[in-house]
C-alpha cells in the first residue's frame, strides 16, 4: 500500500496512534503562540532530535522537509520585503518544527491505526448518513484504485506517445475519467452482487443486510 | 442512483485525483515557469464531474486518505505534515472548490457547457479555493494579508489555464459520455 509509514520499529511506533495525535495537538498549542526566535529555534533542534531517536532510517526522513523550502524561501522573502525579518524567522522555523512533528505522527503510525484512532471523530458523520463501515469502504476502494488509475494512466501515455503525441499531456485526463466512470459501473455492479456496501463484510461480525 | 454506485464514484473520483497528483511531471505549459500540478484541476472536475454533494465528498476522501499518511498530493507529499505547512488552507478548502463548482454548473445549466464549465471552474476552483487559502497562509506565516496574497499571485495565471484545460475535458466526456455530467442530464 502507498503510504509514508515508516516500516520500522522505535519507542514512537509503539506508542497509540491517538496518544500521539493528543500529543501532537498538545505540541502544537504550545508552539503556535511562541513569539522569541530563541525559543523557535530550541524547538526547531529538539523535533529535528526526536527524528535522530527513530535512528538510522529516520534521520533521513529529515529531508522530507524539502518540498517545504521554496515555500519557506518565499515566505522569507516577503516578511524581508515588510522589514519583518525577526518575525519571519520565527515563522519560517515553526512551519519547520510543525511540519517535523507532525510528519513524524504520520511515520510511525500506520494508516489503519490512524484510521482506528480517528473513529470517534467520525461518529457523528453517522447523523448524516455516512455510516463508518461506508467510510472504511470508501478509504479502502479509492487506497486500492489510485494505482490502478495511475497504471490506466500510464497506458493512455504509452499510446499516446505510440501515436506520436507529445508534451500535452492534459489531453489524457479525458480519457482517464472515461475509463474510471466505467471502470466505477463494474466496481458498483461487482458490490452489489457482493450483498452492497452494507453488507459486505469489512468486519465479519455484522451480519445484518 | 443507489447507493452503492454512488459510493463507489465517489471512492474512484477520489482516486483520479490521487492518479492526478501521482504522475511524475504533469507540465502545463505556462508563462513564469510556476510548477502547476494537475490536482487542482482534480477539484475543479470533481465539481463538474459529480455535482457539489458527492464532489465535495470525493475530494473530501481524498483529503481524508491524505491525512491518514498517503503521499497522495502533488510531489508525493501527504501525511498529517501537510496540514502544519503553509499551503494548509488550500487543502482544507479543496473539498469547498468542488463543492461550489458544482453549485455553479447547477446554476449556469442553460449556458453552453464549456462556458459553465469554465466560469464554476473559475469561481470554485480559484476563487473559493483562495478565499481559504490566502487566510491559511496568512495564519501560518504571519505575513500580513496583502503579502500573503501577493506571494501566491504568480499561480494564478495557471489556475485559469487549468479552468480552461477544465472546460475542454468536460467537454470532450460529455461527447464521449452524453448524459454523464449531473447538470446536463437532459441534454443529448
């Protein structure tokens, strides 16, 4: 399955997915109303630690926080622009130290942990409509569809090419939403033969229709 | 409909989005050299494509599974990370873009398709989406509105070429698939 999990095993990895998300909310109350650039920047060096703890493998999930640079770049430019350095430095360094922590939930934590921690806060959608078991099921069909839209994918491209198409690769999307309408007629019919999205069993304790 | 097929439209849906975000490279060509991805046009099309209840709730899944850990946006990013970055009022407001795209193509039904198209697209997918994200980032960085504003307006110009790109592909499914688009089922 695509997922950032991290397969591996720490002292974070065993610790609850909910206590976690507690903690990384705690975490967050904290560190948003911190205004001293020397505060941000202890805190920025002890995520950056708690990665270091995870050892080898997970140090190296430090560079994720690439993508996030030109972001930052831009973000530093303009507070630089205003003449706010002071301020954006302590910005720019708890977007880091934010991001940090929070990927570093989402890499020692399973997906279907995750999902498992999350109920309670699902319970509600209940009142309209939308049953758990018809979430799982949705998480679970579009997780196990995107490669398989992504393969659909590659092979209009491959034909495309074949054909002596270039660059506009946009012209593809068409016939991929095509093919995932028909492709979401088969998936339907092949459930409601299976006894329908309530009665297929993600857990086979329930055996109402 | 039943619910089954909506069910799972809404599951597929969110993952031409995810398929979306996961090519390598999606270049539309554009003037500034702004990197665009393909996955806002996603939102737009999940506006136009589903209708606003189960747009929003397709593009909703798709942040939902996002969340969860999959390094499903753009550039293989995802995880709970991506909602303490900057761009986090962008993604909240997604399922919002698709929501009232679809209101929009509702409203617009006796206007041509590709002009409906491209003004829900317009106004779903960039102007609401901004309406969230420029806050976001302004609650993120600290810069004030207007910088936080200015700083994002180089991705404009692609965002109305992708309501553009929008409007082409609803118009060549449409002709694939007549009936297929929830706003035109009467028209053949």
């Amino acid at each position: 399955m695509i997922s950032l999990y991290l397969a591996h095993s720490s002292w974070l990895h065993r610790l609850p997915a909910g206590f976690k998300l507690c903690l990384l909310a705690a975490a967050s109350m904290i560190i948003l109303p911190v205004t001293q650039l020397e505060w941000m920047v202890v805190f920025t060096l002890a995520a950056a630690l708690l990665y270091v703890t995870l050892g080898n493998r997970g140090w190296q999930n430090l560079e994720m926080v690439r993508p996030l640079l030109p972001f930052l770049a831009v973000i530093m430019l303009f507070h630089l622009w205003a003449g706010s350095f002071y301020e954006g430095g302590v910005s720019v360094l708890r977007l880091v130290t934010m991001f940090l922590l929070a990927n570093l939930v989402t890499l020692t934590t399973r997906m279907s942990d995750m999902m498992e921690a999350l109920q309670p806060v699902f319970r509600p959608l209940q009142w309209i409509g939308i049953s758990p078991r018809a979430l799982a099921l949705a998480v679970a069909l579009m997780v196990r569809f995107a490669p398989v839209l992504v393969l659909v994918m590659n092979s209009l491209d491959e034909a495309w090419r074949a054909r002596g198409g270039r660059k506009k690769k946009w012209r593809l999307i068409a016939p991929l939403i095509i093919q995932a309408i028909r492709l979401s007629d088969h998936v339907a019919e092949a459930l409601t033969a299976r006894g329908g999205s309530s009665g297929i069993s993600v857990r086979p304790i329930e055996t109402r229709r | 409909m039943n619910k089954d097929r909506t069910l799972v439209q809404i599951a597929l849906y969110a993952a031409v989005i995810a398929a979306l975000g996961l090519l390598p490279k999606f270049n539309i060509p554009v003037a500034g050299g702004v990197p665009l991805t393909a996955q806002t046009l996603g939102l737009m099309l999940a506006g136009i494509m589903l209708g606003p209840v189960r747009g929003f709730l397709s593009v909703a899944l798709f942040i939902l599974v996002v969340a969860l850990g999959a390094p499903l946006l753009a550039g293989g990013r995802g995880g709970l990370g991506v909602f303490a970055g900057p761009t986090v009022g962008f993604i909240v407001g997604f399922p919002f873009a698709a929501l009232v795209t679809g209101l929009m193509m509702q409203q617009l039904q006796r206007v041509n398709l590709f002009a409906a198209a491209l003004i829900s697209s317009i106004v779903g997918g960039i102007l609401v989406l901004y309406a969230f994200g420029i806050p976001g980032m302004v609650v993120m960085t600290s810069l004030d509105f207007a910088g936080a504003a200015k700083a994002i307006l180089v991705f404009i110009p692609g965002d109305l070429i992708k309501a553009l790109i929008a409007a082409l592909i609803a118009q060549s499914v449409l002709r694939a698939m007549p009936g297929i688009i929830p706003s035109r089922q009467a028209i053949v």
